[in-house]
C-alpha cells in the first residue's frame, strides 16, 4: 500500500493551531519527505499507519484557524479568525496565503491575501478566491451582517488586487452577531461540479439576503443555500438543519453534513445526506412530526462538526478515497463515513480517521495532499 504523507502546520498562541497535509509518495510532483518526531504535532495524537503527519507552518503565520482552501496548484488560503466565534471586536481577521514552492511540505513564502472579519469560507478558483466573511460598521464598530464576496489576484502576486466584489449580502443574523459573534451563523462554503457555490448556514438563518441581481431571500433556521459564481440565482437547497459548518460534495453532486449537537434537547450530531428541497426537522419537526422530515443517516451523539470534503483521489488508497472525511471540533476528530447507496439516499458506517484537537477544517489539492486546520 501506498504511504501519505501528512504535513502539519501547528500553532500556539491561546489554543493550538495546525494545518496538516497528507501526500502520496508516488506522486512525481511531490518530494518524498522524511517525518522527524520532532515534527510531529503535539495535538495529533493519532492517526493510521499509512499516514505520515509533518509540521508545515506555525502560528506566526496562521493564529486561529477557522477555514481554509488549497488551490489546485498547492497554494493554501487560511482564514485567520482572532475574534472567534464568540467575539464582536473587528479588525482581526485576515486571510493568509501560504506557498510552499519546493514541495518540501514546508512553507516558503506567505502574503496576507486580504484583510477580513470572521472568515468562514473559503473557495480558491483561478484567479479568484470566495470568501464568506462577518461585516462590521465602520462608523459603529458593531456587526452588520455576513456577505459572500470575491476577491481576484490577476498579478498572481498573491494580494488580492483590490477590494471585493459582493455576490451575496446580509447572509446572517445581525441580531445574533451583536449578541453572540458568529457562533451559529453562517459558515463554510464548497463549489459543486455543478458549478454552483454551496453554502452552510447555521440555525439562526438569514433576513433578507440579496444576490447580486437584487433577489431577496429570508430562511428562518438552518440549511444549505446556492448561489451562481457570478452571485445571481440565490436559492435555499435544503432546510431545518443545526448550526451545520461545512458540506462535503461528491462528484455526482451527493451532499453530506455533519451537525451540531442542541445540547441534550434530543438533537445530537447528525450525519445527513442533503437532498434537494429536503427538510430534516430542526428545530420544530424532529420530534413529534418524524413523518414530515428526512431523517439523518445517523445520529452520533455530541460534539460540534466542522469542516467537510469529499475525498476523492486517485492518489490515495482506496481504503481512505471515494469517501466523506468529517471534522469534528467538539470530538477533535476527523471521521470517515463509508456511504453505500441504499435506494434513494445512503447508509453509512462511521470511522475515527485522526485524531486532531480542536479540527476546523479539510481540503486537498490537486497532486492528493490534503490539509487540515485545528484551532
């Protein structure tokens, strides 16, 4: 069997930070790299054998973690978030730009990409990066809202060029942002094959958000949100879902979440398959109307999932490919659901893949490297 090798990037600042990335040896664009010890990540505590863990960058660079994105070409886009999930100072947020130029599964240059609040998503394509973000008032201080923008770097000097273009405002709660920061606002975000741009949003939902066309849309609660590149066609895929982080997207357009726990109200983590149009239940139906919802996969107990991405490589085993890899923060965890077509939807057996304190977030590049975050 092949062995992956997993560079890691930790960081200490309040909490322990890394972006890991595991690689294939057979890959001829990658240099095979030798794993020291030493450069094992404190908070890594385990993962399989076939996998090799490295550090790849510190918290000089990359403090609080709260996504990431790796272009094809191996460029990582970090979201920076010093305010965390419960603050409401902005000005420390940003999204940084790690290039690791000799395939030595180090960093070797870095750029702050662009200065933003709250970074939650991130989607790297050509020229341009998405990013979903928390707006603050400049005459305030106070949070205004959540937007979906753009950036572009046709330079390639790796600053974006110039200020964003908009493509979905007022994406959240501004109630909830001023009391509570972006704790179950809105979060991750992934690009199908379809070419629409999926959108988490978690269960305190939206008011009157706009597309770049002028659409208006509200959704009270959770669910998933799609919207066209160019910010048009805004539309709410599914519904009724908690404080969701991230979907994971196969190239057959299967949508898979991974929840949040309600904290003993009878809503644990849930695994779902995100079918158009679906409604899974929370916060009213899940209960007592189990006939009116689409149920979950399964129902894992606690914890806090967070990042998501659909692994498929032809550069991994096929133990570890063609599967959901899940980021669980609460469980500091990246599992692995092994799904089987069951009809119209799935069944799925759940496994402990690495264990990682405090994981945000997952992606892969396109030579088969994958990175993870952790707080």
């Amino acid at each position: 069997m092949s062995k992956i090798y997993f560079a890691t990037l930790s960081v200490f600042l309040l909490f322990l930070f890394n972006i890991t990335s595991f690689w294939n040896t057979n890959s001829n664009s990658l240099t095979n790299v030798t794993v020291n010890p030493a450069d094992s990540l404190p908070n890594a505590s385990s993962w399989p054998a076939e996998l090799a863990i490295s550090h790849f960058a510190g918290a000089d660079l990359t403090p609080s973690p709260a996504c990431l994105a790796v272009a094809p070409t191996g460029e990582v886009y970090v979201g920076v978030d010093m305010i965390g999930s419960l603050g409401k100072k902005p000005g420390n947020g940003r999204i940084v730009r790690l290039v690791d130029s000799n395939n030595d599964g180090k960093v070797d240059s870095h750029t702050v990409y662009a200065v933003v609040d709250n970074p939650r998503g991130i989607i790297s394509m050509g020229d341009k990066v998405y990013v979903l973000h928390t707006v603050f008032s400049k005459e305030t201080g106070i949070a205004s809202g959540m937007d979906l923008v753009v950036f572009e770097d046709k330079n390639h000097d790796g600053v974006a060029d110039g200020p964003s273009s908009p493509l979905i405002q007022h994406i959240s709660s501004p109630k909830f942002l001023q009391s509570r920061g972006t704790d179950h606002a809105t979060n991750g975000i992934r690009m199908g094959i379809d070419g629409w741009i999926y959108i988490a949003v978690g269960d305190f939902g939206f008011h009157n958000a706009t597309d770049r066309s002028g659409k208006k849309m509200t959704m009270l609660g959770g669910g998933v949100v799609r919207v066209r590149p160019d910010g048009t066609e805004m539309e709410v895929y599914t519904h009724g879902l908690r404080n969701i982080y991230d979907v994971a997207i196969d190239p057959y357009m299967n949508i898979f979440a991974r929840g949040n726990t309600n904290d003993g109200g009878g809503w644990n983590v849930r695994f779902s398959n995100q079918i158009q149009s679906g409604e899974y239940g929370y916060p009213v139906l899940f209960k007592h109307f189990t006939d009116e919802i689409i149920p979950a996969l399964i129902d894992v107990g606690g914890g806090s999932g967070t990042g998501a991405l659909f692994m498929d490589d032809d550069t991994w085993p096929a133990q570890y490919n063609q599967v959901p890899m899940m980021a669980d923060w609460g469980r500091s965890q990246l599992y692995i659901h092994r799904v089987t077509a069951d009809g119209p939807s799935f069944t799925q057996k759940e496994e402990s893949f690495v264990k990682l304190a405090q994981i945000t977030d997952v992606d892969v590049d396109a030579s088969g490297r994958a990175y993870l975050s952790a707080w």
